[in-house]
C-alpha cells in the first residue's frame, strides 16, 4: 500500500506555494492521509464501478 511522508507534504505545499506547517501539523495530514489510502484500499471495485447491465440508456429526442 503506498504511504504518505511528512517529507511529501512538506515539499507538495512548498510546490504550491502554500505557508508551513508546524511538524505536529504535518504529522495530522500524514495520519489523516494514509487512513484515507487504508480505507481505499480495503474497498472492492464494486464500490466504485458498476456492472454495466443494471444501467438503461434511453435517447429521447
């Protein structure tokens, strides 16, 4: 699973342009992150894509 580094943080609000963080800052966005990527991970395609046959495209002119 991929994770996020402080290091990434700091260097992506760099790029950006945006203020620093305070490390304990930092370390919240990292947590917050890779709970985020750790529940994505966890979930079936299904979730997210669904079967084809149980949509119904109807043109109406």
């Amino acid at each position: 699973m991929t994770r996020v580094t402080g290091e990434q943080v700091i260097g992506h609000r760099r790029a950006m342009g945006w203020p620093e963080l305070a490390d304990a800052d930092v370390d919240r966005v990292v947590d917050i992150l890779n709970d985020a990527l750790g529940a994505l991970a966890g979930l079936d395609d299904a979730w997210w894509v669904e079967p084809a046959h149980r949509f119904r495209v109807e043109r109406h002119d």
